[in-house]
C-alpha cells in the first residue's frame, strides 16, 4: 500500500471533503505547496487559488478555496478555508457573470474570486 495522508477540506459552513489522499498542493501566501505523506510539519495561510487533491484510489479532486489556513502534521493534513467550492459544484456561466460584473464595478477582489472558481473548474475537468 502506497503512504496516504488524511486529508480535511473544510469551509466556514460545511465539511467540503474528507479522505485518503497521496499529494495536495496549494496556494499560500509563500507560494505554492505541495505535501506529501511524511511531509514536516507545516501551518500557513491559504491563497485564493486552486487545491488539487490526488485520492489514494488514483483520482483528482479540485476545490477553489479563497483565504483559510494550512496546517499538517502526523500524516493530518487540515485545509480550513473561509469559502471552498469543489470544482463539479461551480456553475461556470454564474462564475463567469460575477467576473464580468466585478469587471465593470472595478472590483478587483470579487473578479478575482470568480477567477479562482473558473480557474479551479478548468482544472478539475
């Protein structure tokens, strides 16, 4: 059996997923990160960015995650975000309206957003 880590996305109003996982990598605000099992202890601050998740059973699970923390220890691996969406759960026609929305109201932090959740989308598929 191939090392695992336990993995624990969750969002300010819900468990996004939980399960076996051989690789995680995000974004934090030192730059990209990938953990492993058997990684050293880590606590960081979440990016708005896409998390990729390589399952155990040999699948890839993608979440945009805007702000939160990263913390792994003991093969635990806690990804606590303000907000995170999988990607097969993002609308991308409702996304991609908030972008041009945010675009024309010249609101750089909610086209950013809507970027990560487009971004994360095309990722995950």
């Amino acid at each position: 059996m191939a090392a695992e880590l336990h993995v624990a996305l969750v969002a300010a109003d819900r468990e996004v997923w939980s399960g076996e996982a051989t690789l995680v990598v995000a974004r934090t605000t030192s730059g990209d990160i990938g953990v492993m099992p058997g990684h050293q202890p880590l606590l960081g601050v979440l990016e708005s960015g896409p998390v990729t998740i390589r399952t155990s059973e040999g699948g890839t699970v993608v979440a945009a995650v805007h702000g939160g923390f990263i913390s792994f220890a003991d093969d635990k691996l806690s990804l606590l975000a303000e907000i995170a969406e999988l990607s097969e759960e993002i609308d991308v026609q409702r996304a991609e309206r908030a972008r041009e929305r945010a675009k024309s109201e010249e609101n750089t932090s909610a086209e950013r957003r809507a970027d990560v959740r487009l971004r994360a989308v095309t990722t995950g598929r």
